[in-house]
C-alpha cells in the first residue's frame, strides 16, 4: 500500500528536473535541435541502468526501484516527446535532424544503461553488498 509514495516521491522529484533540463537546453542551445529530450532521456537511461543492476544482483531493494525507476525515471524520461518530436520533424522534411536524433538518441541511451550498469557494478562491489 505504501509503494505509491515510493512513486509519487521520485515523479515529484523527476518532472521537475525534465522541465528544468528542457529550459536550460533551450535556453543555452535554442530549438533547432531537441537537446533538453536527449538530456532527458540519456540521464534516465543511466539512472535506470544502475537502478537494473543494483535490483538485479540485490544492492537496492523493490522500493528503491519504484523511488528511482518508475517514479524519477518515469518522470524524468521524455520518450513519448521524443516520438512525437522525430514525427514533427520528419513531416517538416527535416529528415537528416530528425535522423540524426534518432541515433543519438539511441546510441546514447543505449551505452549510457550500460555504463550506469557499471557504476552501481563498482559502488556495491566495493561496499560488498554483492560480488
């Protein structure tokens, strides 16, 4: 029953942080590309790497998971924005942008799971909470 603090909890903390991470890439890099949603999306990725192998191999626990996983991350991830992001631009024939998104996007995403994989690998190996 307590579990959806644990998911209120780390969505009141993640929403916000997606907005502010859209502000500021705006802010600092302008529209033409969605900088603020890679930002997003690659800063979930990472955390919900380390949250997967710190549930998986027992350094964090179930409500550690729905703190992090589905309430920060689950706020904090933009995916249905990137989606709908790739769709303007590609039917503003900006193909190569929307490409090139599309790449990095996923390259990023992809690598950044991997290397929160690590982190949590090193930080809990170390304490010894797992080998």
């Amino acid at each position: 029953m307590i579990d959806w603090l644990f998911v209120l909890a780390g969505a009141a903390v993640g929403a916000p942080v997606r907005y502010l991470i859209g502000i500021d890439a705006k802010y600092r890099y302008g529209t033409f590309f969605p900088w603020g949603t890679l930002a997003a999306n690659a800063a979930s990725c990472f955390v919900l790497g380390f949250v997967a192998r710190g549930v998986t191999d027992g350094g964090l626990g179930h409500q550690q998971y729905l703190l992090l996983a589905t309430g920060f991350c689950g706020a904090l991830s933009a995916w249905s924005t990137f989606s709908y992001e790739l769709l303007t631009m590609t039917s503003a024939r900006r193909t190569a942008v929307a490409g090139s998104d599309l790449l990095i996007t996923l390259t990023v995403g992809v690598g950044l799971s991997f290397a929160g994989a690590a982190v949590a690998n090193e930080i809990f190996c170390q304490a010894g909470s797992w080998e």
